[in-house]
C-alpha cells in the first residue's frame, strides 16, 4: 500500500486505498479523505475484542475505510504532538504500550497483551494492559515527542525513563529495576524505578510522554475567575 507521512511535530500519514483494499483506524482518528472513500463503523470482532479495546486505551469500535471507483486517499492523524511510526508486521509480533494505534492494514490483528510481572505492572509506567499487533501488513502507530529505534543485539540492555517506551518487538524481554541508591532515587528526578529492556530484537522509545506533555502545560490553561473574588474598581 502506498503511504506520505507530512509534518514534522504534527504528522499525519495519507494512504491510498484501491477497490479491494481496507484500512481500519481509531476512531476520530481520520483528517480528510477523498469523496470515493467509503467510512463505515465496526465492531471488529464481536463484543469481546470491543471490550478488549476499550481496556487497552482504544475506541469500542473501529472505523473501516474502502474505496469506490478507483484509488481514493484517506488521512490519519494522532491527537498530540508527536511522530507516526510506521512497521510492517508480517512475519513478527510487536508489543506496544496502550494508546499508541493509529491505523493499519485489513491484514493486521489487533489483540492486547498483558504484563507478565507485577513489577512491570506498577513501576514499569506502561500499564498492566498493552497491545499485541501480529498478521501482516503495514501499522501506523502514534506517540508524543520524537522517536527513536534500536535493534538490542543478544544480551544486550537498556535502561529507559518511565513510560518512554512506544513498544518492542516480542522477542525483547521487559522488567523494571531500581534507578540507583536511594539519594538518585529521591533527587534524581528520574523517579524509583526505571524500564529494562533486554535483546535480542527491536525497542521503540519516544521523547515525551502523554503525562509530561500535560504536566508542561498546565501552568499556562485558563483559570475560572467566575468565583467573583478578583480585583474590583468602586466607581461610586
């Protein structure tokens, strides 16, 4: 499938869909697309898998995309700034954190994952639900910031801030460990404890997250001053 991705901090990928090819996406998740585009919703694969979605930070439903009449385009974009990641997962199994699906192939199999660990559960930052993506075909995922991928060879660790880890693939074993003593700990700012990731096999990691994108903001949102308790002038 021919795809663009445009922009640089606000990226969206446009795919061109011909009669006899689908693209499914997260819902609201669409820019524009071409008048022979077809958009339907979907419960894909029954009430269950719905459910499944819904635990693992996605929409209850996905939205079909199919065309008409010859080859139409169909645009997609993430909801904060950051980068699309594009992988072609046939013939491998990849990992990712909750949240992080765009958009893929007809092809892909969307399923969630569970953490294996209780300490990758509650200190690892990802969660105890993620996302399993297998099949074939091409998947577009989302994240906050910019990306980075590293192919771990055999043995091979790394140690990454909470939460900065888009996804790996399912050959790379993942646990947290300890930041360091317990002054790096309390004053370090990188938090208790940090994600291990063992190779062989590929590890995506972005440079913000959702949470710290929030956190940066926050100083500067509106505030209510309907309370009535701001400066008055007496003009009588």
């Amino acid at each position: 499938m021919k795809y663009s991705i445009t922009g640089d901090n606000l990226q969206f990928v446009t795919m061109e869909i011909t009669p006899g090819e689908t693209v499914y996406a997260e819902a609201g998740a669409m820019v524009y697309m071409t008048g022979n585009i077809d958009m339907e919703a979907k419960l894909q694969g029954g009430v269950l898998k719905g459910i499944k979605r819904k635990m693992a930070g996605e929409s209850f439903m996905v939205t079909n995309f199919t065309s008409t009449g010859g080859p139409g385009l169909a645009s997609f974009g993430g909801n904060c700034p950051g980068k699309i990641l594009v992988m072609d997962i046939t013939g491998k199994e990849f990992i990712a954190q909750k949240d992080a699906f765009l958009c893929a192939e007809q092809g892909v199999e969307w399923n969630i994952a569970f953490q294996k660990k209780l300490g990758a559960v509650f200190f690892g930052g990802e969660g105890f639900i993620l996302q399993r993506l297998t099949g074939s075909g091409m998947v577009f995922f989302h994240a906050a910031g910019d990306l980075m991928e590293i192919d771990l060879q055999p043995g091979q660790v790394y140690k990454v801030a909470t939460a900065h880890v888009l996804g790996w693939d399912a050959s790379v074993q993942y646990d947290i460990a300890a930041a360091g003593g317990v002054k790096t700990a309390l004053f370090g700012g990188e938090g208790l404890f940090v994600t291990t990731l063992r190779g062989p096999g590929k590890v995506v990691i972005q440079s913000m997250t959702l949470p710290q994108l929030a956190s940066a903001l926050t100083p500067f949102m509106p505030k209510d001053s309907s309370g009535g308790g701001g400066f008055k002038i007496n003009l009588g």
